[in-house]
C-alpha cells in the first residue's frame, strides 16, 4: 500500500489539472499557432507559465485504485498488477480468467 500523503497529493493535483484544463488548453492553442505574432505567442507562454505546476496533465502518476501503488498499472483496469492478480482469481473482475490451466 502506498503512503496515504502520496495518495493524497495525486488527488490534489488531480483537482488542479481539472480545474485549469481548459485556461491551458486555450493558452496551449494560442502559443503554438503560427498565424500569430511572435509577441502573442510569447504572452501565452508567459501566462501559461504563471499558472501552478502541479496543474499540467504530464505531472499526474497513475496509481492503483486499490492500493495506491504507482508501479505495474494496467489501464484498462485501473489497478496494480498484484491487485488485478488477487481480483482475477478470486473472480471478481468480470470476464477474466486464466490462460491457462
């Protein structure tokens, strides 16, 4: 299990990334435009700059839902590869089933 204040500094910067998403998305648009001027394009760096790290999408980590844990996360589930094992045998993941017997 991964530490409680880990956890809950993803879920900060979660709430960060989703409430400056479409400010960045905006500024994103105007920065990389090249019909613009040199002189907008720089303004939107800069503003884009101004805002708090922990709000672009890239600094987020995936974690288990379970457990917390960062490391072998499978997407499609959301979860850790440990707990995607535990669940699986134990049957309580729909639809799955070993390959083998």
């Amino acid at each position: 299990m991964a530490k409680k204040s880990m956890i809950e500094r993803e879920k900060r910067r979660q709430k960060l990334v989703d409430a400056n998403a479409e400010v960045r998305a905006e500024l994103r648009k105007i920065s990389v435009d090249v019909n613009r001027t040199a002189e907008e394009r720089f303004a939107a760096r800069q503003e884009m700059a101004k805002l708090p790290r922990n709000s672009a999408a890239i600094r987020l980590r995936n974690r288990c839902a379970v457990t917390g844990r960062p490391r072998g996360y499978m997407r499609f589930f959301g979860l850790s590869r440990i707990t995607f094992r535990e669940l699986a045998l134990k049957g309580e993941l729909p639809g799955i089933r070993k390959g083998s017997l």
